[in-house]
RNA sequence: GAGGCUGUAGCUCAGGUGGUAGAGCAACGGACUUUUAAUCCGUAGGUCCGGGGUUCGAGUCCCCGCAGCCUCACCA
C-alpha cells in the first residue's frame, strides 16, 4: 500500500507478515476475528486440569479431558515436523497448544503454517497432557483473531530500553514480566482508597481541571485558551479550593481522585500530571486525617495482598501500625542537630549549605533546611506534625500557639506520600494569608493566589474540618516495588517521537 | 536549566590502543507427530542516533545537535 520497495531488514519481517496475512484470507479465513462464545479465561482452563480422566481402550490406557476453547496471544512457538507446539497467553495465564496435522485437517493446518509471534488467535479442543506431562489443549478448531503485522521483541529478553518501553507501553506491558501485574495493583490500590472512603460514608465528586486561578498549591500552572470566552485557563495543580467550596454547600464529607498538572521539572518521582487524592471531613481535623491516612494506605496495602513489611529497593517499608508521630520541632532537632527555635543558628545551618537567607522569613529558611537535612533521613512511615505556620497559608494555627499550624506530612522513604491540615476557616484571615503571601512575589511565585470567590465562600460559612491530600503515584511507587514514577503511570510525559528517529521500533509515526 | 552515562540488525547485546561490522532471538528455505528459550542444516538482513571535523582510513578520536536514563536545580 504505503510501502514502497524498500529492503530494510524490518521491511522484509514486516512483508512476510502482510504475505501470511494474504494468504489467510486466500484460504478463507478472517485475520481479523469475530466474536468469540465460550471462551475460557486460560486461568479457569488450567484449573480444570483435575477433570481430566484416565479411560481404557483396546490401545491402552488414554487420557479424556474437558472440551475448552481459549483465546491469547502466541507467546512462543515450536515446530516438529507435522506437529507445531503453541503457547499461548491471556492476562489470566499460559497454556500450550498442540496441533498436529491429522488432526486438525487441511484448512486449519494451512492456518497453522500462517502463524507468527505475537499474533492472537483462539483455539478449541480437549484439555490433555502431552507424553512429557504439560498440560495442553488438543486442538479441533482453530481462528486467527488479530494478526500481527509488527514482530515482537525479542522472546526471552522483551524490552528493556526505558524509553521504548514507555513509548510502546503496549509492549512492556506484554512482554516485560511484572508490569501488567503492577498496574493491576494499581488499580486495586485506587479501588482500595475509594472503597475506604465510601464506607466512611464519603462522597466522590469531579471538580473543574480548567480554572481561571489556578490556587490551592505553589506550583506553576500549564496555560491554555478558551476560544468562545476569549479567556486564558489555568489546567488545576489541586483539588483543594473547590472541594473547600463543597463543605461550605454542605457536603460534609466529600473526596475527588483525580489529576493534577504541574508545569514543572520531570524526575524519578516527579511526573506533569500525577493523580492526587484529596479528601475533606467536616467537623474532623487533622488529627482525623491522621488515622485516616492511616486506614487508607493499610487499606491500600491490603489490597496489594502484601503483609505489613515491603521491599522497596534495597530497604524494607514496615506499614505495622501505628505509624511513628513526631513534630516538625523534635525532627528538626534530632537530624540538623540545631535548636529549632534559634533563629540564628538555623541560619548558620543555612548558609553552610548554601541556602541563602537574605531578606527571607526565618520559616522558609527553616524549612528548607528542614527539606535539605531532615525529608531524606524520614524513612518512616512517620507523621510529621506541626509545621511552622508561615509556610502554611490554608492552615488553621495551633488554638495556643498561633505560630505553629496543624498541618501532618506522612514521610516514606523521604517522599512526601500525604500533606493535611486543619482547615482555615476564618475568611478575614484567610484572605490576609493570601495578600501577605502574595506581597512582593510574581503571582506565578506565590504560595497561594489570591481567589476572591473562595473567600466569598469561606465568609458564607465552611465547617471546621480536617483536609487530606495524598500522593497516589507515589504510594503505588511504593507498595508496587517501583523506584521511578514512570514506572506506575501507564503514559508518562515523553518528548514528541520525531519522525524517522532511531529509536523508533517500529515505523515512526506520520509526518 | 547544569553535569554524568547511554544510543551498533526488528529485539537483546559484543565490538582493547583507529584498518571496510559480529552473535543470539526473530525472518526466509529444508528435516522432524510429543516439544518446553525444541533441535539440526542452509540463506538473507546494517543511515553503527544525526551533522560537521581530524586522518590515507572513524562504530572507535574531536566539536555541535537530538533522544533516553541518572544526579542536581525547579517543586508545600
């Protein structure tokens, strides 16, 4: 079609792949399947192995097995003479088929011999052993149900190349081993989290990721433009202003799991857009994110059918609860060795590291330090509570101590997994967090942008409450074992595959 | 944005000090009715990421660029 006369070597696989194509349909068949009825998944097909009978016969003894028709995609092939050996593999599991010419008849061994790695197909027949004892199906029947026209990676290696394996995520997904079992872990993990909050009687909702302001965190939005209103938008970089709004509608108990999207740096833990929990408890505070947390990432683990210790790398997480509480104030002492309180000496701290502190709030020097000297030796599981209120604008101040916010960060192995506070209700300071926090910084810099509807909101009146945030890829990072972000998100951001680049599999995508 | 590492057949990889590019898998042809990463015989397959440069000669050395990974920066 499209395909001049070109002789590279992929051409000639992919030529003889469009010539048994040809002759499939030459000889009658669909290569591109039908509807299928009475397929076993291979998993339920293997567990009927026990109804396989020894019977006798004028010849001997002779197995009798079920009649079972599969469907899976050929994994490895070997063929002997007028017997071709098949293992085929669905995502509940591998089973070898045997075909052999007298048994099949002309029409399907002519279909055999168009066959190739990497193709689909199904297959009916009599579960049985073969004389060396592998369970097998031996086949009556057989239909192409997808042909493939690409070859596959290379069988016993698949793909290891990160980026093909991120660029043609269907691959690795079929090829390397453990990654179709880390998204289904996943899966159960975010089912895990909703289920959790559902029984708590939670209500999940969908908040706009196209705002005017984007607000909630300090983070650098990506921009786009609506045409009709002739407006710039804002794509959302958290949940949390109108899930605030909810509470003040009266939804007491209300959680939204979705993506956020920050226009910043890439990295092992950081993606563009990442799924993010947020959930909000009126009446509750953080002390009641607390144990919900805690509930939620036991509830994830669960689902991950793993006990209490996991490895992760070279280190074991223990999730045996209850985690480990220590403020901000006694880390801060125990791994910088400084007394927190002492300004100056934090700041001595400071500029040893290279931290500059000219003209800064002593908190924001503190904190950095704190990121610098104190996150990466945060193991944990560990809360830490109590944050310095100055880096905290949304945060309702200790009732005794004005100074110091109920805000708890749960530290794993030095990521931040979860960030709640007790929710700022008061609208007078609110919105004067928002100004003071908003004096001398570019808007895209400030720590919160000033959003006059969400005052307006708090000023009709928002319940206390406890509000929770958690980081879904990274709690997925690591119940799964994984050590890159990239790792649990199916379709990480990758730069544009250029058309003719060489690290392209496969054909490169149209110009 | 900065630095380090990597890029060789469709895939997985090898190619000391510069001398006209190799293996396994996959493909193609042949043998084989109980194989298990099947085996055996044979054939074909290359923009050595791209572009410059040094050299009689570059996969190899130098410069510029592209992409990926890692570290850092950015990042509540």
């Amino acid at each position: 079609m499209n395909t001049p006369s070109s002789s590279s070597p992929a051409e000639a696989l992919r030529r003889s792949r469009r010539e048994k194509l040809q002759r499939i349909v030459e000889l009658g068949h669909d290569p591109w399947g039908h509807r299928l009825q009475g397929r076993l998944p291979i998993g339920e097909i293997r567990a009927m192995e026990s109804q396989i009978q020894k019977v006798s016969t004028p010849e001997g003894e002779e197995e009798q097995g079920p009649k079972v028709l599969a469907a899976g995609r050929i994994m490895l092939q070997r063929k002997a003479g007028k017997l071709i050996f098949i293992d085929i593999r669905d995502w509940t599991g591998k089973i070898q088929l045997l075909v052999g010419k007298r048994q099949v008849g002309e029409k399907h061994w002519a279909l055999a011999q168009c066959l190739d790695l990497g193709d689909l197909i199904a297959a009916q027949g009599e579960l049985k052993h073969t004389r060396t004892g592998e369970l097998s199906i031996f086949v009556k029947n057989l239909w192409i149900m997808s042909k493939a026209l690409e070859p596959p990676p290379e069988k016993h290696h698949g793909l290891t190349d990160p980026e093909l394996r991120q660029r043609l995520r269907y691959l690795d997904l079929i090829y390397t081993p453990g990654v179709m079992e880390r998204f289904q872990r996943r899966t159960a993990i975010v089912k895990a989290i909703r289920r959790t909050l559902d029984q708590r009687g939670y209500v999940e909702v969908e908040g706009p990721t196209l705002q005017t302001i984007a607000g909630g965190a300090a983070a650098r939005p990506f921009e786009t433009f609506h045409n009709a209103l002739g407006i710039p938008l804002y794509l959302r970089i958290a949940l949390e202003l109108h899930l605030k709004r909810l509470l003040v509608g009266g939804m007491e108990r209300v959680y939204e799991l979705g993506r956020v999207y920050r226009n910043e740096g890439i990295s092992p833990r950081h993606n563009p857009e990442f799924t993010m929990l947020e959930a909000y408890e009126a009446y509750g505070d953080y002390h009641t994110m607390m144990d919900l947390t805690e509930q939620l990432v036991l509830a994830a683990l669960e689902a991950t059918g793993q006990g209490p210790k996991v490895q992760w790398g070279d280190a074991v997480i223990d999730f045996t609860p209850p985690f480990q509480r220590a403020t901000y104030d006694e880390l801060f002492a125990q791994h910088a060795g400084v007394d927190p309180g002492d300004e100056a000496a934090v700041a001595q701290v400071a500029q040893r590291l290279g931290i500059p502190t000219q003209d800064r709030h002593p908190d924001v020097i503190k904190n950095e330090v704190f990121e610098e000297l104190v996150e990466p030796k945060l193991t944990g599981p560990v809360f830490v509570l109590d944050y310095p209120a100055s880096i905290c604008p949304l945060t309702k101040r200790k009732r005794d101590n004005p100074q110091v916010a109920e805000r708890f960060e749960l530290f794993i192995q030095g990521m931040e997994v979860a960030n709640a506070y007790t929710e700022l209700n008061d609208p007078d300071l609110q919105e004067q967090l928002f100004r003071t926090q908003l004096a001398g910084l570019p808007p895209e810099e400030s720590m919160a942008r000033m959003d006059h509807d969400f005052i307006r909101a708090l000023r009709y009146g928002m319940p206390p409450a406890g509000g929770l945030g958690i980081g879904v890829d990274r709690l997925t990072m690591l119940l799964t074992g994984a050590e890159s972000i990239r790792e649990v998100i199916l379709f990480p951001l990758l730069r544009p595959e250029k058309p003719g680049q060489a690290t392209s599999a496969a054909n490169p995508p149209e110009a």
